[in-house]
C-alpha cells in the first residue's frame, strides 16, 4: 500500500506514533449537546474528530474520512481520559 492510499485516520496514526513533543488535546461539548469535538495539535498538523448531529468524521491536514459512533466514542476516552 502507497502512501497516497492510506486514509487520513492511519496516517495520523503514524505520525502520532512519532510525535516527540507529545499533543495538545482539546474537547470541546457545545450546548446543544448534539455537536462535539476533539482537537488535537501535533508538530506537522491538526486533527480533528467531529460529532455533527449523527454525523461522525474524522479531519487531518484537509482530509477527511467518514467514522462510525462507536470509533468516535472510544477515541474520545482514549483522547480525553483524565488521571
């Protein structure tokens, strides 16, 4: 598989892998409660993961990928645990 071939959510994957400096993790609930997000700052780029509605999409560097409610879910535990 080339790179071009990955998705965005693989290749922010990788990247994080290699993040030296660590990430900044924000989330973010508004007050409909039906729209959240988590962004996250990595040295090279942004991501973001997004709840629109019953809309699930995951954004890095102008990509975008469509994600399930489950993938959402489990990545906003993994993102925003608090020790």
């Amino acid at each position: 598989m080339t790179p071009n071939e990955r998705t965005p959510m693989a290749k922010f994957f990788d990247l994080l892998a290699y993040e030296r400096k660590g990430a900044s993790v924000t989330h973010k609930m508004y007050k409909d409660e039906t729209n959240e997000s988590i962004h996250i700052q990595v040295s090279c780029g942004f991501a973001k993961y997004e709840k629109n509605g019953q809309h699930y999409v995951f954004k890095f560097n102008h990509q975008k990928q469509e994600i399930d409610q489950d993938c959402f879910e489990v990545l906003k535990e993994k993102f925003t645990y608090k020790h």
